[in-house]
C-alpha cells in the first residue's frame, strides 16, 4: 500500500472513480488500520489516537452545551440523559458528538442512523449517500454495547464491526481523507469542526459557527 500510494491517490484525485469501483480495485484500504495508514500518509497526523485524545479533552467542555436554550437545548440534554443510563467512554464520546451536531443546527441522524434490524431498514441504508448505521440488539439494556456499527458510502456498506460511534466517525473521516470526500452540505460545520477544531487540520480559517465554538470551548462560556 506504500508502494501504490501515489498511484492510488491521483487515481482518487483526477478520475474520481465511484465507491463500489474503487472498493473493488484496492480491497485493502477498506480496513481500520489502513484508513488509519492511509490517513497519516496524507496528513502525517494519526488518526484514531489524535481524534479520541482531542475529543475526551474537549468532553468536560462540551458536556456544558446543554444549557443552550430552546428546542436545540431540550434536544441536547435529551441526548445526554443517555449517560444516566451508561456512563461508559464510549456513551460519553457518543453523546458529545450527537450533541455537538445539535449545537451547529445539524441533524445526527443525517450521519448516524440507528436501527434494530438491518434486514428491515435495508432500503434506507441502500439510499445512504454517506454516514453509518448503528444496530441495537432487540431487548438490549442501556449498558450493552452495539451489535454492529458499520459506514455507508454511496449506498455501499465500505466497513463494519467498528464497535462504537466515536470509532466510526473517527475511522469514516479518515476515510473522507482517504476517497477525497467533499463535505455533506448538511453537515458541513460539524465536519468543519471535526477537522479544524478536534484534529487541528488546516485551522486558520474558521467559518463564524466554528470560530464561536472555539471561543466558548477555550474560554468556558457555554
């Protein structure tokens, strides 16, 4: 994969070949540590260890967004009241993003759609232009952990089993690096925010929804 990284990123660069094509030419690729590889490469930041470290040291902070009024306010701490249930990291890192989204005026759902059977919902993962899918085990209490986290792009389920949110968000932006993604316009600043504010990837120019973000998260006025 070393070897090929040239060739495989003008061929992502100028041909702009479709998921399912380019998952068929370089089945390699689709794995978590080469998403993690191949991201380093571009970037020479690592990715998994940088995004869990920044987003757990920013947690305490954002934990705070609750207090925004409104419907954005009750949406917030509908999402947090998860943590009364299960107060594991993983929770936690869930909540934060979910609740970040809400905070920029974005949709979780339009990244994160949770489901209890994949057979059922078959339909709407084929429709999926770009996010992942979350499946709970029916009857699952809320400290069990999920049956399967997967990420579709273009309709293609390109991985799964990736055991938690925070996990594939985290391995679905490297690979937004990766495949040369443009931002969904839905979720444009939540990914802005991702790259600019969590992975601290070209951050000198901040929309003025990301810039207020970063003053409230260093001065903890939220």
């Amino acid at each position: 994969m070393e070897k090929t990284f040239a060739y495989r990123r003008h061929e992502v660069i100028e041909e702009k070949p479709f998921i399912a094509e380019f998952k068929r030419r370089w089945p390699a690729l689709f794995s978590e540590h080469e998403v993690e590889t191949e991201f380093t490469r571009i970037t020479t930041v690592p990715l998994r260890s940088k995004f869990m470290q920044q987003l757990d040291h920013h947690s305490t902070q954002l934990m705070t967004i609750k207090s925004k009024g409104g419907a954005a306010g009750r949406k917030i701490r509908n999402i947090m009241a998860d943590l009364d249930k299960n107060d594991a990291v993983e929770t936690r890192r869930a909540c934060v993003l979910k609740a970040l989204m809400v905070y920029l005026n974005e949709d979780p759902e339009n990244l994160i759609r949770e489901y209890m059977d994949v057979k059922d919902n078959q339909e709407a993962m084929d429709q999926t232009v770009l996010g992942f899918f979350a499946i709970k085990m029916e009857g699952a209490e809320p400290a069990d952990g999920l049956a399967d986290v997967g990420i579709i792009i273009e309709g293609v389920e390109v991985l799964h089993d990736l055991d938690n949110i925070a996990n594939a968000v985290a391995i679905l932006f490297g690979l937004m690096y990766s495949l040369d993604l443009s931002y969904p316009t839905n979720l444009k600043y939540t990914f802005e925010v991702l790259q600019k504010l969590v992975m601290e990837l070209d951050g000198n120019k901040l929309s003025t929804k990301a810039q207020v973000l970063k003053n409230k998260l260093f001065e903890g006025t939220f």
